[in-house]
C-alpha cells in the first residue's frame, strides 16, 4: 500500500482546541456541520419524524429521507433487540463490521462504522485542512466536507459542472498537481442526482490518489441504474488512497438510527478512530444495518420504490415544464423553478409542501426535490403548479 499521505510525525490525534472547534463548529458541532452544509444559512429545526409525521397533511420532500421506512427484516431484529440497548455495543459492531470488510472485499482494519456517515464526512473535511495542500471538489456538490475544511482554515478549491450538470473529471484532472493533497466526489451527485462514467472515475481516482487523498461519497448509489457496477471499493483492496463512504440513511431507510461506514486505507481508519470524535456506535442501529446487509428481498424492493418515486418526479417536472439536471440516479431531482429558491420553499409551505429552502451557489433559482409518498409527490406537483402560475 501506498505511504498514507500525511507526515508520520503528525500526531493521529486531533488536539483539544481542534476538539473544542469542532463540537462547536457551526452551531451545532460536527453532526450539524457535516449534515446541513453549513451553507451560511441557518440549519432547519430539527423535527421528529414519526408516523403521525408522515401521516400528516405535510408533504415532506426536503431531506433525502427514504419515506418508505427500513427494510421489513430490519423492523423485526430491531424488535428483537430493544431489550439490549443497556448493553454497550461493541459485539455487534465487530460483527458488523467483519461482515462489511467481507462485503466489500477488504479487510477488517481497513472499515471504519460510525453513527451516519457524518463523523466520517467532517473527520476527513478537518484532516483535509490539516493538510499543506487544498480539497479539490465540484461546485454544487453535497458541502459537508468542503464546508468543514474551510471551517478549520483549509483551502478549497472548486471546478464548474460539466454543461449536463455532472461533475467535470476533466477540470479536476487538469487542476490536479501538488498544491492539491485531497479530493471529494460525491456519486450520484448531490444536489444534481448526476453520476459520473465508473470507467473514467476509476481512472481519475487511481492516478489522483497518486499525490492525495481521494474520498469517493457513495450514499446513493445503490439507487443508480449501475448499481453495483460503478462502485469504487476495489480500489481500497487495491492499496489506493482512497476512502468509499456509505450510509444507511438513505435506501436502507435508517436516517434516525444513524448507521454509516467507509473503507479506506487502515491507516486513516486509525487516524479517525484516535481524533476523539467518534463514541460507541448506536446498538439497534447496527442491529438493523445486519438485518438489512442479509435481506436482498428488501433491497430490491426498496431500490424499486425509490427509483419509482425518481421516475414520477422526473415526469412531474416534464409536466410543469421545468428543466431537471438530466439522468438523475438518487432519490431527488434537481429542478429549475424559474423564481428564486427561498421564494419557490416559501410559498410551497403555505400550501403544505416541505422543498428545500436553500441552494447552492450559481443555482440561485435551482431546488432540490426528494423522493415522498405518492400522495407527496402529487401534493408537490399541484402546489408547484399554482406557485410556478403566479411567478
């Protein structure tokens, strides 16, 4: 394996001050840094989302929650195991975590499994500004990490989308060179739902890697149509450096129960475990995570639900006339609203529709809307409808 790229005289351990920073970073420490974005708005409040939520008169298209809830088998072990939550949860996350280094073909020191994948997010966004060298990222991308590593005095440096609204490897590749010490890429791209040609990110990551670190988001692709065929894990078995980063928040319909891990090099699983930022992870949580790794019935029934939801927005969309960012492969689309984006959230809430009420810069008019329940998406379309008639 490649040297790790940080100076072995560097302490694996975060300081107190950086700790302090970063349970404090933004306003709400690293989970809120890593899960809002920190895009210089005030983070949403947060709100249970219970069945009398769903069951409500709001149509909630705004999170990237999966609507449909965990996977049938995941239910019934999560039932099983309430009695056990005094317990501490180190078995089942050794267990779950040698049945995720199976899973993906890599060793056990080289799996990292945290509460969601923020932690992993905001831990690499401060290794990244620790580092001598920029983040290279893509505008209008998923800001967790960019956003942490500006946080903590790193330089970003971000390329245009490509003319279809995909992350241009192209300029990245061009602006790679040694002023550049880590990458991030998230597939399918968040807010666009673009994917990238799992040929030529397989060769971008392997010649970038050479020089930095390449962390690679993978949370939605197993709602892609190329679905396992564009992940990028063998490239950790392969000795890269690089990090595939994962989470049960989304297909797997675990955001509440916070389940994520990456792989990457053993090294930095090292370096993330001795920052101090990471705590027992959550017991039902990783409960669940096996109960789902073992239900293919569920996963495809889940991959089927949402990619349907993906289909009725993109017709939706069709109908009101309004372009999207071509192909998307998450659960959301991104729409053109022809009006301004917090003016588009406000006026779809008084009508009982929940979008997302910030945006990314250049995208001023650009909203992201997530898979809902049919009777959801139908509520949005109506509402959309008479807001966009009034623009």
């Amino acid at each position: 394996m490649k040297p790790l790229l940080f100076s072995p005289s560097e302490s694996l351990c975060a300081s107190r001050r950086d700790i302090l920073r970063l349970a404090g970073a933004g306003s709400a420490g690293l989970a809120t840094l890593a899960a809002t974005g920190c895009t210089g708005e005030a983070a949403p409040k947060a709100e249970a989302q219970t069945a009398a939520t769903a069951a409500s008169s709001i149509a909630i298209l705004s999170s990237n929650e999966n609507p449909f809830g965990p996977f049938p088998k995941a239910m019934e072990a999560m039932k099983a195991e309430v009695a056990g939550v005094n317990r501490y949860s180190y078995g089942s996350l050794i267990g779950f975590g040698e049945k995720v280094a199976e899973l993906e073909g890599v060793a056990p020191e080289e799996v990292l499994v945290t509460n969601g994948s923020s932690p992993i997010l905001g831990l690499f966004g401060m290794w990244a500004a620790k580092q001598e060298g920029a983040l290279l990222t893509s505008m209008a991308t998923y800001e967790a990490v960019p956003r942490t590593t500006e946080h903590f005095g790193g330089e970003v440096i971000y390329t245009p989308l490509d003319s279809e609204m995909g992350i241009d490897l192209d300029a990245m590749a061009e602006r790679m060179g040694p002023d550049i010490s880590s990458v991030y890429i998230c597939n399918p791209n968040n807010p666009t739902g673009r994917t990238v040609d799992a040929a030529k990110l397989k060769s971008f990551a392997e010649e970038a890697s050479k020089t930095a670190m390449v962390f690679i988001d993978e949370a939605y692709l197993e709602m892609s149509d190329d679905y396992p065929n564009n992940t990028m894990k063998s490239l950790v078995s392969d000795g890269k450096n690089v990090i595939v980063c994962r989470t049960f928040s989304k297909l797997y319909g675990l955001a509440g129960q916070r389940l994520g891990y990456a792989v990457m090099p053993a090294e930095m699983v090292t370096w993330m475990r001795q920052s101090g930022q990471l705590s027992s992870v959550n017991h039902l949580g990783l409960i669940a995570g096996t109960a789902s790794l073992e239900d293919s019935a569920g996963f495809d029934e889940m991959r089927a639900k949402n990619i349907r939801g993906r289909e009725k927005l993109i017709a939706m969309a069709a109908d009101l006339g309004r372009p999207i960012a071509p192909k998307p492969q998450g659960s959301f689309i991104y729409m053109d609203t022809g009006m301004d984006h917090a003016v588009f959230a406000e006026e779809m809430a008084k009508l009982n529709v929940r979008v997302v009420g910030r945006t990314w810069p250049g995208y001023d008019s650009w909203t992201r809307l997530c898979v809902g329940f049919d009777r959801e998406i139908e509520a949005c379309h109506e509402a959309a409808r008479v807001v966009l008639s009034k623009a």
